[in-house]
C-alpha cells in the first residue's frame, strides 16, 4: 500500500514537472543555458557565448534529412554572412541516430564554417522542446530567447524564398530592432531521440 | 536539323519541358488501372482538399511519406494491407509523398517496388511550405509518417504522428466507420 502511494506521489510529481521542460522558452524568457564540446574539441558555454556576441543562433541540424540538407547552403551563407557581423552560429546535432563522425564529416562536405555541437542524449533539444532538423532559436546578449523557428518558408527553391524569416530577424537584431515576427513554425524531420 | 536536335535535346529547357510533359502524362493516368503503378499526379493545399472532398461518404485515410523516411517505408505494407481490406468498407486510402521534385524517379521505384491500390500523389514543389503543412494540420511541423483521417462527412477526424501499426491504424478507421 505504502509502495502505491509512493508511485502514485512519483508519478503526479513527474506530471507536474513535465510542462515546463515540455513547453521550451518562450520569447523574451531566458534560453535555457548549456555547456557541450565542438567538434573540435573546445568547449562551448552559451552563458558565455550571448555575453560575447550581438546574438548567438542555435541551429538544429540533421545528416540525413533532407529537408536539413535542402537548408545546407542556406545556413553556410548566412552563417558567413552574419558571422561577420558580429553574430555567432552554432549547429547542434541533436539525433541519436547521427554519430558524431558522421557530422564531423557532413559539415566538411557541406563548407560548414560554424561551431557545431553533438548533443548526446537530446539534453538541449529537449530543453528547448526543438522537435524538428532545421529548426532556430535565437538568443540575446541578455541570454533571453528572441527569435524561434524557421530559415524560410520554402525548402527546396532558395531563388524564390519570399520570407526570409532568419535573415530579416537578424537584420532587425543588428539594427537594434525588436524583431517583428519573433515566431515562426519550424518543419522539418523529427529530431530523433531513440 | 540533326545537329539541332541534338542541341535542343541536350538543353536544359527541352529536358525540363520532356520530364514536364512525362509527368502530366502519368498525372493524366487512371490511379488504379496502371501497372506498375504511377503517380495519380502532383497536389497542393486546394488540391489534398480536392482529393479528399471527391472521397465525400467514405473515410478517408491520408498518409504522408517519403522515400528516404525509414518507418514511413516500414508502414507502407500496413496501408496497403488496409486499404484492400476496408476499400469495400467504405475507406479510401491516399498517399502524399513528400519528396521533393528532383527525387521523382525514386518515387516512382517505390510505387512499383510495393504495389499500393490506391492513389498516390506528390506534394507540389515550391510556394510556401508552411502553407501546405498547416493546411493539412496546424500542429504539423512536416515530420514523417504522417495520416490525417476525414470523417465520412470530409470533417477533419484524427491525426496520426509517427509510425503506425496495422492495428492501430484499423482502430482509427473502424471507430470512424461506427
């Protein structure tokens, strides 16, 4: 008796706990810090990142996903682009089923100039409740969350991207803007966690 | 004139013009009576909405797929599996593969690898994707497998995220037949 209520004390204990690690940051909330190693090896603190840069944006990137990989050249660009700026990039690799040589090897194939992070265990992309490759999240020097979503709406014409979602919200950041549309719905593949 | 044939057949415009008139070509195909089957054509919001709304008195089952999407390809038999199983029943079943334009050849291997009796589209490239994806469901964010059931009244009824069993996917259509 005794042990079915501490399973039931457990159990609500968890349900209680579970919304907030299942919703993610909202605009204008603190992003959720974390520390990992590059695949260079270096460490990698984004409490420290946001205090050093004008933004730092979270990339979740895949291997295999071929909506990912329709962004590939998309995010080399603006990654360069922006880096220049005073922006910095990081790529996480979140999927269980992508090993880190296998991303290692990607973004050299693909140019990737950018910090790129292996997330073992889906630690961040669960802290961010990120569900899909590619999906963004922006953070402020203040470390609060300002943008979250897409690159653009249109996945496989880059020519006839209509809504540059990730490049006018880094524009509006640069110019000391609030970004207009500070969320937008990511697509994708799902990130995969088993 | 040879020599001009030859340059037009090497550019790029007449290339894409002969895949433009192969696919409307296979469009324009009967869904079913090809062998091996073919691509009932290329759709967008209006034309999944279309697709559904001609299936108007029956349950309708649309599953999105890929090639490359592993337990989307792993589910595929199960549809067909159900499709033969319920078509008398009163239950459509629609594919939409969600590859893109460039990766046609690879879905129409697939489509005569596995044998599905029952029409299966692509989603028409370019525009905005968003649109498409919250016209299917707002809660979608394109990851595969995905089914989508209409009631037999074309109401909207149930969603599917992820890879399905037969079973479960038999439960989601007999609870709509009741």
């Amino acid at each position: 008796m005794k042990a079915s209520r501490a399973l039931l004390f457990l159990l609500l204990t968890a349900a209680l706990a579970s919304p907030a690690l299942a919703d993610g940051p909202a605009i204008g909330a603190p992003a959720p810090t974390f520390d990992l190693k590059t695949l260079d090896g270096k460490p990698f603190s984004l409490a420290d990142a946001s205090k050093s840069n004008k933004a730092v944006v979270l990339m979740f990137i895949a291997t295999k996903c071929p909506v990912s990989n329709a962004y590939n050249d998309r995010m080399r660009d603006i990654a360069n682009e922006y880096g220049k700026k005073g922006i910095l990039f990081v790529g996480i690799n979140s999927n269980n089923t992508e090993p880190e040589s296998e991303v290692r090897s990607h973004a050299t194939e693909h140019g990737f100039a950018f910090t790129i992070v292996k997330d073992p265990g889906n630690k961040v992309a669960d802290l961010y409740n990120a569900q899909h490759t590619p999906e963004i999240f922006i953070v402020g020097p203040d470390g609060k969350l300002i943008y979250h979503g897409r690159i653009d709406e249109n996945q496989q014409e880059p020519a006839k991207v209509a809504s540059p979602d990730l490049k006018n919200a880094l524009n509006e950041i640069l110019a000391g803007q609030p970004v207009a549309k500070a969320e937008t719905k990511a697509f994708g593949c799902s990130i995969k966690r088993v | 004139m040879r020599n001009g044939s030859k340059s037009e057949s090497r550019n790029p415009k007449w290339r894409a013009a002969a895949a433009a008139l192969l696919f409307v070509g296979l469009a324009a195909a009967p869904a079913f009576a090809a062998d091996p089957p073919r691509l009932a054509g290329e759709l967008d919001a209006k034309g999944l909405a279309d697709a559904v709304a001609r299936n108007h008195g029956k349950v309708v089952l649309v599953n999105f797929w890929a090639t490359w999407c592993v337990p989307c390809r792993e589910e595929y038999s199960d549809l067909i599996r159900l499709e033969k199983t319920y078509r008398d029943r009163g239950v459509a079943v629609l594919g939409v593969s969600i590859d893109f334009a460039k990766d046609l050849p690879k879905v129409e291997k697939f489509l005569a690898a596995n044998h599905p009796e029952f029409p299966n589209y692509m989603k028409r490239s370019g525009g905005d994707d968003q649109d498409f994806i919250d016209s299917v469901d707002k809660k979608w964010g394109g990851e595969l497998p995905f089914t989508v059931l209409y009631a037999r009244d074309g109401t909207k009824a149930r969603v599917l995220s992820g890879k399905q069993t037969y079973a479960s996917f038999e439960k989601a259509v007999t609870e709509l037949l009741r």
